[in-house]
C-alpha cells in the first residue's frame, strides 16, 4: 500500500539550525525537524547523539544558541517549561515524575487537584479525579481496575501509558517522549506503541525518541537520524526500509567494518576446523 501524503500544513512545532553548546561542547549544531498534526517523528542517535539535548530545548528546560523555534509557524523562546506547556508542548521524561506511593488518580491530576467545596471546606475532589481517569485511560484502551491503586505497583508500560494519557487529558497538542519503551519488555513496549498511535489519531504530533529502530519504523511517519550532534538527514519512512535506518543509525561504515570483521572470524574459524579435521584424518591414516 502506498499513501501519497499532502505536503503538511503549517507544523505544530519547528526547529530551524538549531546550535545548542554546553561550554566547549557542541551538544547541537544546525539541526531542523518539524512535526505536523496527526505525525509521529521518530528522534533516532546513538548515546550522546544530542536527542534528550533537542527535546529538552524545546519543552523549555533549554534555551538554544542559535537557530530558531517556530510552534504554529510563529518564532518562540520558552524561558521556562511551563511556557512551553501553556503552548501545549507536553513532555514525558524517562522517569516520569511520579510518585510511585501514590493512587493512580492522585498521580493523574498531580499538581492540578480538583478540588471541591469553598474557603476553609475545599477540599481533594477524590471522586471526580478517579472518574476522570478512569475515562481518560479507558478511551485509551487501558482497563483500571481502582484508580487509588499505587502507581508503584503498575508494570512500566502501564505507567508510560498513564503519564502519556495525563499529557493527552491536559491539553497537550505535541508529545514528547524521551526513550519511552527503551526499559520495557517486548509485550509492554507493543502496548506503548499502540497508545502512541492512539495519540497520533488524536491528531497529536509526537516526537518519539528511541535507540530501536523496531520500535520505530512500524509507527514513524518520519526519521530524523541524529549523530554527534549534528543531523545526519530526514527521511520519509515511504523512502528507507527499515534496514536502511538501523544501519545509517549505527553509522553506515562502522556496521560494514564489524560485518567484514566478523567475515574474517568466520573464515579463519571454517579453516582452522578444516585444519584440525585433516589433520585428524591424518592421524588415523598414519
Ligand atoms: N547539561 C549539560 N552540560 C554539559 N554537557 C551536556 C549537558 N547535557 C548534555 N551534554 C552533552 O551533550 C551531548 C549530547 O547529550 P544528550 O544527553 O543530548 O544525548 P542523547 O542523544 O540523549 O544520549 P542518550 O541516548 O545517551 O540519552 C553529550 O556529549 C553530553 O555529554
Ligand atoms: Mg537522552
């Protein structure tokens, strides 16, 4: 099946030559990405490649050096990451920022209480928060059996998908996930998967970041390809098979050198058992 996509409208979220230096450091130089509506961009690099670097600049913990952020076509520099969430930017850090002790519910609407009652009788509206995520995670797929459960007693991907649902509820129009299925186990990684798609038909814009590339192509509309710093291209996933990817990811040349290396090992391997076999032989002719 091939799906010819319009040429995107205005994106959600833009960078153009982005440069980013901690000192002497280059953690970005010249990099550009977009993501449109209804888009997942898939941010792939090795370790120290710059990936947590771009997201944190533009969910606001980073200002950048040079370049320019554009969210809905308009320039922007986000002092701080509640600007960029009042702009919609949600993001979801690799440690999630909850309290494992806490209910589910509890967690959900951390930092945002609804609250029941006036002056000195307000008070925690329990029942409304574990209706609303109870809601909200269900039109998501996810079946809670008690919304006061404890978050530490949630398997990783559940947790992944509660702090992404929590991102959806409030508003966000791009999500950002730093390495969500990076810790999880095949099964759990598919249910993340699944609810980022979700997302996507939302019509979110989602920046996925990740090391697999398995977890990448099935739900990337787009690759951009990060190595030490600088971006070593974007492309359509309709224009690279998935084998294209892993190997410009791991760096091209340095996956050629290992496959001819490991060539060789195979080769002295096949003639030193050819060696030992004839000699055997040799020894019974003898
Ligand atoms: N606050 C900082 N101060 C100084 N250097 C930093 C800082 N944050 C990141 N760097 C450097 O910038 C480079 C990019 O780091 P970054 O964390 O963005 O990589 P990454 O692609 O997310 O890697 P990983 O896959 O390991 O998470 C690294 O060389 C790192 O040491
Ligand atoms: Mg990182």
């Amino acid at each position: 099946m091939t799906t010819t996509k319009m040429p995107t409208s205005t994106p959600l979220v833009e960078v153009q030559n982005i440069s980013k230096y901690f000192g002497q450091v280059i953690a970005l130089k010249d990099i550009s990405m977009r993501v449109g509506a209804g888009e997942v961009m898939c941010l792939l690099g090795d370790n120290g490649a710059g990936k947590s670097t771009l997201i944190k600049t533009l969910s606001g913990v980073h200002g950048h050096d040079e370049g320019k952020m554009l969210i809905d076509g308009e320039e922007v520099r986000f002092n701080s990451p509640r600007e960029a969430l009042d702009r919609g930017i949600a993001t979801v850090f690799q440690d999630l920022a909850m309290i494992p002790l806490m209910g589910i519910s509890r967690n959900f609407f951390l930092g945002r209480e609804p609250t029941k009652g006036f002056g000195p009788f307000k008070r925690y509206d329990s029942a409304h928060a574990d209706r609303v995520t109870r809601e909200a995670l269900k039109g998501m797929g996810i079946d809670i059996r008690d919304p006061s459960q404890p978050v530490g007693t949630l398997s990783g991907g559940e947790r992944q998908s509660v702090a992404i649902a929590r991102a959806v509820h409030f508003g966000a129009k791009v999500l950002i996930l730093d390495e969500p299925t990076s810790a999880l186990g095949v099964k759990q990684a598919a249910v993340v998967l699944r609810y980022i798609a979700r997302t996507k038909e939302q019509g979110l814009g989602v920046i996925f970041i990740t090391h697999n590339v398995h977890h990448a192509y099935p739900i990337a509309d787009r690759f951009t390809i990060l190595k030490r710093g600088r971006s070593y291209g974007t492309f359509e996933k309709s224009d690279v098979t998935r084998e294209e990817v892993a190997s410009m990811m791991a760096g091209g040349e340095d996956l050629e050198n290992l496959s001819s290396e490991l060539a060789e090992f195979e080769r002295t391997d096949r003639e030193e058992a050819k060696d030992r076999h004839d000699g055997k032989r040799r020894t019974r002719e003898t």
